[in-house]
C-alpha cells in the first residue's frame, strides 16, 4: 500500500433543510481524521498538504456569521505554505474553492450552486466533474448524495493510485448515525463507505426494536444520541 498525500472530495450545502455535508477520499488512510469539517454553518475540506486549522476554523467562522470566502481568504493569508494547499467549502454565504500552485497534478476545483469539488493527484479533470455531475443529478439526503458522487469521481478514474480510506461527515438540525462515518484503510473505501451508509440506517431501526423489547416504555430521549463533531 502507498501513503502518499491525493485527494477528492465535495462540501456541499441543502439551504432547505439547513444541512451541510463534506466527503472525500485519498490514496492514504484515515482521511476522516482530518479532511472533512462540518458546522451549523458551513462545510470545508482541507487536503492535498492538509492544514486542518483551515478546515476547523472555516467551519467556526462561518458559524459565527463570516462568509466562507472571507474566512478562508484570511486563513490562506496567513499561512506561509498556502501554495502547497487545497482547501474549498460552501456557507450561507456562498461558495470558495482554492487550488494552490504547488499541488500535485492533476489537481483542480470546480464550484456549482451550494456545492464545491476539488481534487489533487488525480487521474484528470473528469474526476472533479463526474464527482460534481452526480451530485447535482442525484436523489436523496445529503448523505447519499455525497456518497453518490464520491462513487462517480471513483468510477471516472478517482486518485490517481487507487484509495485507501473515504469519510462522509454531515451537520444537520436532527443528527442521525449516518451523519459520521468513516472507512479509515480498505481496498475499497467508497464501496465499504456505502455499505456502512447502509448498515447505519437500519441500525438505527434495530436498536429502536431492541430498545422498545427491553422496556416497553421509555422516554425518547434516551435514544437521541446525537453525533461527535
């Protein structure tokens, strides 16, 4: 297996629901851990050399009101490596996707309506828009939605040596299992990622006819178990 940094990945926003999302995928492990952010007020990856305080601080700032173009402008000013960095994401505000001059090629972004794509050490641009066709096409919530597309970045050629690991991370009003999930090292994250999206949902269910056998009667709260941010 290569350890070698190369990534894609979508942030995406549903202005309805109020929802934000994040997924990628890389060619090392345990992307998860630190690419994705989410928040109440926006979504942000940071990869190809990944600074998480990018991703962390977009998110917190756009939260806190700022628009996630100036938020990450300001962080990329300040940062003395920002030519080795790839950072995008959607807020309120709009959209921001950023490519830096010294990412390994194939690397580019592409930015829609409530959504941005980015990636780097690619196979070619057509990863950036097939991943970004399939969400704008595709049906569902937002985490099927992001799945979706990480499935037709993959299918166009996806990171350039094959994937390793893959992550879904949503904020949404009414958090679900599904909201946070990760496949830290596979030989196929985004298919393993999709299966896990699956196994979450009926999860949910079974530990709800688990719950309902065991006690009969019980507070509904006790099953609102919320998801680590």
């Amino acid at each position: 297996m290569r350890h070698v940094p190369g990534t894609f990945s979508i942030a995406a926003r549903d202005p309805e629901a109020n929802v934000y999302g994040a997924a990628v995928t890389t060619g090392t492990v345990a992307v998860g851990a630190t690419c994705p952010y989410v928040s109440a007020g926006g979504a942000a990856v940071t990869q190809s050399y990944t600074k998480p305080e990018h991703g962390r601080d977009a998110v917190a700032r756009a939260e806190a009101g700022e628009r996630i173009d100036d938020a990450f402008e300001a962080l990329l000013a300040a940062d003395d490596h920002a030519a080795y960095r790839q950072v995008h994401g959607v807020g309120a505000g709009g959209e921001f996707a950023f490519t830096g001059g010294e990412c390994v090629s194939w690397a580019g972004h592409r930015a829609g309506d409530d959504y941005t794509v980015a990636g780097n050490m690619l196979a070619g641009e057509g990863v950036v828009e097939a991943t970004a066709e399939a969400y704008e096409s595709t049906d569902g919530d937002m985490a099927d939605r992001l799945v979706s597309a990480l499935e037709a970045g993959e299918a166009a050629g996806g990171d350039d040596r094959g994937e390793l690991s893959a992550a879904v991370l949503v904020h949404a009003p009414t958090p679900e299992f599904y909201h946070n999930l990760r496949v830290d090292l596979s030989d196929e994250p985004v298919a393993d990622l999709r299966d896990l999206l699956a196994e979450a949902r009926r999860a949910k269910a079974q530990i709800r006819r688990e719950t309902d056998a065991q006690f009969g009667d019980y507070p509904d709260e006790i099953l609102d178990f919320g998801v680590k941010y």
